[in-house]
C-alpha cells in the first residue's frame, strides 16, 4: 500500500507550511534526512520564455530547501532542461532566477547538462536497454523529486515519473527513435535507472491547453501532493484532473513494471480529500492509448494531430529547434527556417526549446 498526502492550497502564499503538513502526514522529513546528509532537489525547470506555470514554483522550491536545513540536510539543487544546446541549462538557471535563489538560500546547483553520465543498463526493459543518467542522481544519498504537474503533448501529463527525463541525456534520440505509445514506455524504462525516495509535486497551478507543457493556459489545480511512491503521485493528480488512469500508458507501464503502483485500491490517500476539477489536458497525440488488460490498444486516432510551425516574423534564428529536432525536420531555406511535416514526429521539442515563442501549432 502506498502513502499520498494531499493538502490542499490555493497559491503560493502559504506554501512552506502546505508544504510541511503534506511531509507531517507521511511521517515528517526528518525521517528521511541524517544531520549532514547531502539532498539533491529535482525540480522541473524549462527553457526560459515558457510560462512561469509550466516550472517547479520557486517558492515552492525555496520552501523545501528551509524545510531540508531544518531536518539538517544540505540541500543541492540539480536539473538539465529540456534542451540539448551546449550551455543553455546554465543560461536557464539564470533567466529563471534560480541562480539568484540558490545565492540567496546559500545552496549549491549541479549543472547535470555540464556533468559526467554514466551509461545505465534498464533492469527490466520495455524498449531501452540502457539510458545516460546524471551522475549526481545516481550517487546521491536521497533524491527529493520536485515536479511540475501539468499536460504534456506526448504523454498526455507529466508530473512525478516524468521528471526523471531531467536527469538523462540524450533525449532528443529518445523522441525520435520511440513516438508515440513507445515514448511512454521509454520514460519509464528512464523512471527504472534511477532512484527518487520522496516526491513532492507542484500541483498548485499547472498548465492546460494544446500547447502544454511549455505553453497553453494556466490552470489551478490546487495541491501540494506528496508521496514516496512517484507512480501512486501521479495517479493520485491524474484523478484529481479527471484522468482515465488506464489512458495514461506511462502510468500503466510504471505499475505493470512494479515500480510503484498506479491502483487506487493500492493506495492510501491522507489529509484532504482529492476534488476532482474540470480540466482539458488533452496534448497532441496522435493515437490515445488504452492499456487496460496486458496490451495497449489505440481507441483513438488522430490523422491530423497539430504539427509545428515557425513564425518567421518572431523567429530570430537562433537555431536552437533546428538544432534540437530529433527527426531533422528543420531546414534553413532563403524565406527563413521551415519544417517538413513528413518527417517531423511531432515532439514538439522545437515549442519547448524556442525563446522567441516562434513555433506555433497549426491544427
Ligand atoms: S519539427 Fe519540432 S515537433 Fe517536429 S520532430 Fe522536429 S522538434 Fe519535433
Ligand atoms: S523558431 Fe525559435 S528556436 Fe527556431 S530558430 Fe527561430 S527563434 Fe530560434
């Protein structure tokens, strides 16, 4: 049986005591932290002109970092966006005031992007053999998952498990070589290298909307959720944002791989009662995934799923989405950068990774 806490929180406000009642419920941090134990932070950082909804609050970060000095830990924050351009994790920790915070809080940041990762052979693969994982994650004596949760274009929502995509490299093959339903289960087979022994999740105010999870509109969902179990997490959000847990394949994959459970039955909800609120987190894929039963099954198809487009007139050519589309779609012609839409997979990365906000969805 899993443990998920939730309390509930209208904004950022009060965030360090919301945040403290979700640990209390579960025990309290001080059960997790030796006096003078290293606690690597993984919050869900984003390039920088996304939404401020679309990143870990940095209050909410701010107030786990005093609640892991109070159990006498030595918080470090660590995160690689999702960009794979050389410097640009640091340029991002800058722009989004992370450096700042980190000066402010005394606290140490690992740039993961300019770092060692050790290639990690997936225990039990579902279609990765092996992933590059961050060394600082995996030696790390306790690793505090902070996620962002919100709708995702290709996995529908990213939350808990998802976040372990923050600590790998390589990223850009993975959207390439595994679209669709296979996506899903290379997260998961990522999710399995490596260890997050407390999750705490941002769902405060998350993102909705087609251009999620950098864009679309910001929605409340209204609570801070916390677990030690990432799958029961996001299970426990999903309900909450009126998700058919079986139309989640991460989820599913993750629970058939017993790496947490995503049953309901399974899981023991403490604190305040999860109300589930009206939302349209529906991405862009192009066939929903049933996995009810041992296989997946598409229920539905979309011929006509969005795909990207650059608006030249915002464009100011910097080529980081040239430069980070897995399936190079993107090509320089005389009237500007333009995509081919046979060979695009519809990562949506080059949405992610534009400064300017200059690709568009077309639908
Ligand atoms: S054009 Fe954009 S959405 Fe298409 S494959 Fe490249 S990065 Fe992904
Ligand atoms: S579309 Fe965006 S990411 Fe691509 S070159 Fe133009 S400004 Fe840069």
């Amino acid at each position: 049986m899993s443990i998920v806490s939730l309390v509930k929180t209208d904004d950022y406000s009060n965030i360090k005591e919301d945040i403290k009642k979700s640990l209390d419920l579960i025990g309290g941090l001080d059960k997790f932290i030796r006096p003078g134990q290293k606690v690597l932070l993984k919050p869900n950082l984003f390039g920088t002109k996304a939404s401020e909804y679309a990143v870990t609050n940095k209050e909410f970060l701010r107030a786990v970092i005093h609640l892991v000095k109070e159990a006498q830990g030595v918080p470090i924050i660590g995160e690689f966006i999702a960009s794979d351009m050389p410097g640009i994790n640091r340029i991002a920790f800058k722009e989004l005031g992370i450096i700042k915070l980190a000066i402010e809080e005394k606290v140490k940041i690992i740039d993961f992007q300019s770092k060692q990762f050790v290639k990690t052979i997936v225990p039990n693969p579902l279609v990765m053999d092996s992933v590059d994982v961050a060394e600082a994650v995996l030696d790390a004596p306790l690793v505090i998952n902070l996620p962002k949760f919100k709708g995702h274009a290709c996995t529908y929502v990213t939350g808990a498990i998802k976040n372990c995509f923050g600590c790998i490299t390589g990223r850009g093959d993975i959207h390439k070589n595994y679209p669709d339903d296979d996506f899903s289960k290379a997260v998961v087979d990522a999710f399995s290298t490596m260890k997050f022994h407390l999750n705490i999740m941002d769902a405060v105010i998350g993102m909705d909307g087609d251009e999620a999870p950098a864009y679309g509109e910001p929605c409340k969902i209204g609570y801070v959720i916390t677990s030690t179990d990432a799958v029961s997490a996001d299970a426990v959000a999903c309900k909450i944002t009126g998700h058919k847990l079986n139309q989640i394949p991460m989820l599913v994959y993750a629970h058939k791989q017993k790496l947490g459970t995503a049953k309901l039955s399974e899981i023991e909800l403490v604190g305040d009662s999860p109300e589930p609120r009206e939302f349209n987190f529906h991405g862009n894929y192009r066939k929903r995934i049933s996995c009810l039963g041992s296989e997946a099954k598409v229920i539905e198809t979309k011929s006509e799923a969005a795909y990207p487009e650059i608006n030249i007139e915002d464009c100011i050519k910097c080529l980081a989405c040239l430069n980070n589309c897995p399936a190079d779609a993107i090509h320089e012609t005389s009237e500007g950068l333009k995509i081919d839409h046979e060979k695009c997979v519809r990562c949506y990365r080059c949405l992610e990774v534009c400064p300017m906000k200059a690709v568009k969805l077309n639908k």
